[in-house]
C-alpha cells in the first residue's frame, strides 16, 4: 500500500565508505526526486529525474550519484562519505513536473544517515 | 536569488487560531504549496494554491496573493496533533520548488 518507499530506515556508516539508498514509488509518477534535509531542517533538491533524465541537478557534489533502474525507481549512491553527509534524505515523486497544478510531491518515509 | 520567508517557531493554545505566514521572492512563480512535517517523519501536503485568495479545507486555509509575495496558512480549533513543522514551498517558472526552512508550531493546553 506504500506509496513512497525507502530503505534502509536508518543508516550508520564509516567516513570514507560507498553507501545506496533506494527508493520506490507505486503512484504511477513520471517524476522523482531526492532531497537532503540537514539538521536546520532545509530541504534542499538534490536530483529530479523525469522519464529517466535528470532535469534537475543543484549543485551537488558528484559523489552523488542518482540511478533510475526503471520509471518507478530512482536510488541514490553515495562514495567516500564525508561527516557533512549525515543528515536525513527524503525521496519523493510527483505526476508530472509541467502540470503544476498536479505536482503535489509525496514524500518516502526518509533515510537517517549518520556518518562516524 | 530566491528565498521564503517564515518564521522560525510559534506557539499557541489548544482550541485556538493561528495563522502562519510566508513571503517568497522567486523567479517566476507556478503556484505555492503546504506542507506539514511531524517531527522524524516525512512532509504531508496540505494545500496548494496558484490563484489569488482563500482556500479552505476543513480546519485548514491557505491565502494567497501573488502581487504582494505573500501567503498564509490559517488552521482554527486547534489540536495537540497540529503540533508540527510547516513547510512553505514556491514552484518557480522553471518548475523548481524552492523550500522555505518551515515553522515550528508548538500547541499548548
């Protein structure tokens, strides 16, 4: 019944490490983002994939790496962890980026990831 | 640049009335959006709104005006369980939603 998934929950790791978050939408949504919320509670876009293409990059570090297996689909990997890292990520999807007066984003359930 | 404006925190009684307001400075603008977010969960939506004035949804409004930058949220007859963050967020004419930080709302007995 999920509409917005993500695993795993809670995530502790070593600095310097390669982790995967992976997230999954069954709303039938052409769009899907990620976003880092940090611990003054900003969330800011990290990549928005629309029909497997980036439409959105900020300015990410490119130890981040979005990957979209399929439509429903869009995992985040993460290389040589670095303690600014920790923070919460949420994914989210949306029908269609375009039609904005559809684009209401529904949210995963977030990713606590804590680097040591 | 771009940025929303809301307040930080703000407190209020049980059964009581708020209202939360955002200003926003965006490149464009393709309609405005509420989100709530409890404590270590993800953001809800609450409202959107793209034409000038109010819309209501049970205890819930949101205002709009988009000559001044400005909106609210208004929620009424409050209860323990409003106690939350919210969250203001501007769709640009890029389609970008930019993100206020969110206010804290605490509720009080």
């Amino acid at each position: 019944d999920t509409a917005v998934s993500q695993t795993p929950k809670y995530l502790v790791t070593q600095m310097g490490n390669d982790k995967s978050i992976k997230c999954e939408q069954n709303l039938g949504h052409d769009t899907m983002y990620w976003y880092k919320q940090d611990s003054k509670k900003f969330l800011k876009i990290m990549f928005s994939y629309n029909n497997k293409e980036l439409i959105i990059n900020e300015t990410v570090p490119n130890r981040f790496s979005p990957k979209s297996p399929d439509k429903a689909h869009l995992n985040l990997h993460i290389n040589s962890l670095e303690l600014g890292d920790s923070a919460v990520y949420f994914c989210a999807s949306s029908s269609d980026i375009r039609e904005a007066h559809t684009d209401t984003q529904y949210f995963g359930p977030g990713t606590r990831l804590t680097v040591l | 640049g771009q940025n929303i404006d809301q307040p930080t925190e703000m407190t209020a009684t049980e059964g009581a009335i708020v209202q939360i307001n955002c200003t926003y400075q965006t490149s464009g603008f393709n309609g405005l959006f509420w989100y709530q977010q409890h404590a270590g969960e993800a953001p809800t939506f609450l409202s959107y709104n793209v034409l000038d004035g109010l819309e209501e949804k049970g205890r819930f409004s949101s205002f709009l005006s988009r000559s001044k930058g400005y909106s609210y949220l208004l929620l009424k007859e409050l209860q323990m369980k409003d106690s939350a963050s919210y969250l203001c967020a501007v769709m640009n004419s890029n389609y970008q939603l930019i993100w206020g930080a969110g206010t804290k709302l605490i509720i009080k007995p």
